[in-house]
C-alpha cells in the first residue's frame, strides 16, 4: 500500500466516530472528501431518500451534536452552526449507498478509500478479541505463578483497546 493511500486512510479513520452504537461518519466530512459542498451531498441523498433508511444514515439530535461540539472539534462552535441544521451520521451501508447516489471518478476513489478504512477498524477490533482469547487459552495452561504476568498483559491490552476506541471517537486529535 502507498504511503499516499495510507494517509488517506489515516484521514478517512479520524473522521470515524462511534454514535448510536454505530461507527459512522458525518455529512460535512463526507463532503469534503468527495470535494463537494455538504449541502450537494444532502441534496443528493434527499433526491434518493429511499435508499437511505434509518440504519444506513440518521440525523443527530441537539444533544449529540452538542456534545460533539464539546468533546471534539467536529462540527465548529454551535454559533456557527445553524441549530435547525444538524447533521446526519452515515453508517457504512451509508457510505456505500453513497457510490450509487454520487456520481464521477472521485467520488468511486473516495468510496473505495472508506471502505478499506472501516475494513481496518473492523479488523483492529477482532485481532483484539483473538488476543484475549489466546491470553484466556494460555492463562489455563500455565499454573497461578504466571496469573502475574497475564494481569500485566491484559491491563496493557484493555489500554490499547481504550486507545483505538478514543482514535474510533476522534477524541484524540
């Protein structure tokens, strides 16, 4: 993989966020990494809103995007934001869906770069999942002198897992 396609990568994982339950990205990021205007983006899905239901994009509430304004730089300060215009989270089917709605050579690059980077984190979170299974397997095998050792271990792994999780959020800058 290029290093260019790497930092894209990179770029598409800060705009992640965890809402809902859901790992989503929002409107106005969506925007600028098709190079358009976030109100073309919505203007498109509005003309095709059939083939956005809830699960694939949802409008956030005053709270969320309140507290997104709080704990992150997402949105901009909510005096700069028209209050009647929240924005809407897209899900990764609504990323997808996105391809069939947005037209041009960028737009199927841009896709296909999200894709992989939801394809990353999908991945980041089982390889965690497999190493607390194997940590649970070799913990069985070895006797109680050793339980030391797999504490330090699991501490170091529920830090890491806590890690991707604020990178997940965008809470870390």
């Amino acid at each position: 993989m290029s290093n260019t396609n790497l930092t894209s990568i990179e770029r598409i994982e800060k705009a992640i966020y965890l809402l809902r339950g859901d790992k989503v990205m929002l409107d106005r990021d969506l925007a600028k990494l098709y190079g358009d205007l976030t109100g073309a983006l919505n203007q498109a899905v509005r003309r095709n809103r059939e083939r956005f239901p809830e699960d694939f994009m949802f409008q956030l509430t005053s709270a969320e995007v309140a507290k997104l304004n709080l704990s992150q730089t997402v949105i901009g300060s909510e005096k700069h934001r028209d209050p009647r215009l929240r924005p809407y989270a897209f899900t990764e089917q609504g990323v997808a869906m996105l391809s069939s709605v947005l037209r041009g050579k960028c737009a199927i690059t841009v896709n296909i770069e999200i894709m992989r980077a939801f394809v990353k984190l999908r991945q980041m979170l089982a390889s965690n999942a497999e190493l607390s299974r194997r940590l649970d397997e070799l913990e069985s095998k070895y006797d109680k002198q050793f339980r030391a050792v797999f504490d330090a271990i699991r501490r170091l792994t529920k830090l890491l897992f806590a890690r991707m999780h604020a990178l997940i959020r965008n809470i870390v800058a």
